[in-house]
C-alpha cells in the first residue's frame, strides 16, 4: 500500500504550514553581481533548471540559508533549495525547521498545483500567499487542533524519491565508465528537406475530443512545451498510430521532440523521419532544430512552408562525388557521447545507475 493511502490531507493556511514566509533577504540584480569567493545558486524567477540560473561567488551579503522552497512572483515557479543561494529580485522564501528534501518534494507539488490561480497581472505577493490555503498531510490533535504531518510527508517524498531513481534505472541507455569523447566533426547549413526524407502532418491525427475510450497505451503528442509533448495516453483508435522513430515540431509553440515509439498527434504536428534516424542521433538534430526555430512566434508560426525553407546545421562528411551529405555516423557516435555526459551527471544525485 502507498504512503499516500495512509495520510489525512486536509487545507491549511501557507503560514500555519511553514514557521516563516518571507522575501529573498539576499537579493541581487544580475547587473550587480560582483565576482567573489565560493560558488553559490543564483535563483531567478525562471521557471527551468530549480530556478537557478547561474552560479556566483559570495557577495557582500551572506546568502540565503539551504533548505528552503522559492517561489518566483511573476512566474510562480516553485522549487526547493537546498543549498545557500542568492536571488534575483521578487523571489519569496518559505521555510520549517522540520522541512527535510523528502518533505520539501511534497510541499513543491502542492504549492505548483495552488499558484496556478495566479498570474503575471496578479503575482504571488506576500500578502496572497499569506491568505492562501494548501492540501497537506495533517495530524489533528485531542483538543481539535490540526497541525502539518511531518513524519507523514516524509515517508510520501521518500517514496517517490524511490521512485524516480527507480525509472531512472530502467530510463538510462548508457554506462557511467562509457566512452564519451566527442568526435571532431565538421557542421554546415542544410535544408530541413534535404536532412529529412519524410516531412509532414503526422498522419494519425485526431484532438482530444475525438479520442475514443480504452486501456491507454500510445502517447497523444500534441503542441504542449511539457512532457515530450505528450499530453496523455490513449488507447488504440481506428486509425493505426504513426510509426516510432520520429521527430515531431509542434506548429503553434515550436516544440520540437523525439518520438521513440507509435504514437498518435494533434492538429499541427509533424513529423520528420529518415531510415538513418536513431535515438543517438536525433538529440542533436533536436538541438539544431530548437535553435533554428526560435525565429518563430505566434504571429509567425513555423509553418510548413517556412520550415521547408529553413536550414539548420548539421554535421557533414563528402560523398564519393565530392558533395556534402549528412553524417549520420558520426552524428550518432556525438549523440551518445553527450547521453554518456548527461547520464553520468546523474549519478552525484541518484547513485551509480550502472
């Protein structure tokens, strides 16, 4: 049986929850930063990378004491700190004394799922917060008191803690002592056209409305920035799913994403294949795609005919006549060097995956 099962959850005021609610007390305008000793977070009100966007030394100020949730007032990014760090300006600092990295995972997810009510015209002020209730696991006490579980949480965030670094054990491809030189190769312009040899709307195509019932099992990929751009999943439907191994755009958002398996798409999504595709090689096309498309916006959508007309760049070797062609090889032989990086970096975190 879960945790989760287990716990009483019940609604809480934010300030009944943590002991202090209060603004970043070492905050810096990026312009201001100055170089010091030490390496510390710089938290932002960015909603990637745990909010941090950069490292910097120590400033005139001490920074921000570890083991704390920041929340950002114009993006409502939440995330848990748990190292000191320095801040850029309106960043809200939440903390307990019985707060732990497993109790904090908890307090995140319920946070994200309240600030969802505000928005850039109605930040996350002070005062909002203040008045604010959250869903935690809670204790109610002989006189009718109610206090936050904090045994409780703690056993729910390490459980799935154990859970991640579980599907991160089945998710990795590679091996912590595997090779991952990087091979010189030589990178040129190309035509998405002449990269790709199938490019268009993703066949098997149908929006959430018209998505008939059963067991899910095949990724809807639709235009959303999240998840790979799968919303959901969805049973089979009368119409066979397009094949695997293939590169999805996202017409309205620019989202680009690898699709290892069947899958079915959206209005507006479409897919790039090539025979020579593999999961290797299609990291850096993504990454040479996302770049090539920033040009894009919604009052200018990479649409078919723009991205026809678009080039990225790619690595290139000559043929026996002397022209340059896509080198696939060694584009892969990059691809897995970098998944090596990527997931040995995990291993700090989550121990040896080998």
């Amino acid at each position: 049986m879960s945790v989760l099962e287990t716990l009483d959850f019940q609604p809480m005021l934010i300030t009944d929850v943590f002991e202090s609610v209060t603004a970043s007390k070492a905050w810096y305008d990026k312009n201001k930063i100055q170089p010091g000793p030490g390496s510390y977070p710089y938290v932002s009100r960015s909603r990637l990378s745990n909010g941090n966007e950069s490292v910097v030394g120590f400033q005139d100020l001490p920074p921000n004491a570890g083991n704390a949730i920041t929340i950002g007032v114009d993006t409502q990014s939440v995330f848990y700190q748990p190292a000191p760090f320095y801040t850029s300006v309106k960043i809200q600092v939440l903390r307990h004394s019985r707060m732990t990295t497993a109790s904090a995972l908890v307090l995140v997810a319920v946070l994200r799922g309240q600030m969802m009510k505000f928005q850039w015209g109605n930040g996350v002020s002070l005062d909002r917060l203040r008045v604010s209730q959250i869903m935690v696991p809670s204790i109610t006490n002989a006189d009718g008191t109610v206090e936050p579980d904090w045994g409780g949480m703690d056993r729910l965030g390490a459980e799935l803690l154990d859970q991640v670094i579980t599907h991160t054990h089945s998710a990795r491809a590679t091996r912590v002592a595997g090779d991952d030189t990087l091979p010189e190769l030589r990178f040129e312009p190309m035509f998405i056209t002449d990269v790709f040899e199938g490019y268009r709307q993703a066949p098997a195509w149908l929006n959430t409305n018209q998505v008939s019932g059963g067991a899910p099992h095949y990724p809807h990929v639709t235009n959303t920035a999240r998840g790979n751009s799968v919303a959901s999943f969805i049973a089979r439907q009368e119409q066979a799913p397009n094949k695997g191994n293939a590169i999805t755009i996202g017409i309205d958002t620019q989202v680009v994403a690898y699709q290892p398996v069947p899958f079915y798409g959206a209005t507006k999504v479409f897919e790039l294949r090539n025979p020579s595709l593999n999961e290797d090689n299609a990291f850096v096309l993504m990454a040479s795609l996302r770049q090539a498309i920033t040009k894009f916006s919604w009052g200018h959508k990479a649409s078919s005919a723009r991205l026809q007309a678009t080039r990225i760049m790619v690595p290139v070797v000559a043929d026996a006549s002397g022209e340059d062609v896509v080198d696939w090889d060694g584009m892969s032989a990059y691809g897995h060097a970098l998944r090596v990086r990527a997931e040995r970096s995990l291993t700090p975190v989550l121990g040896d995956l080998s």
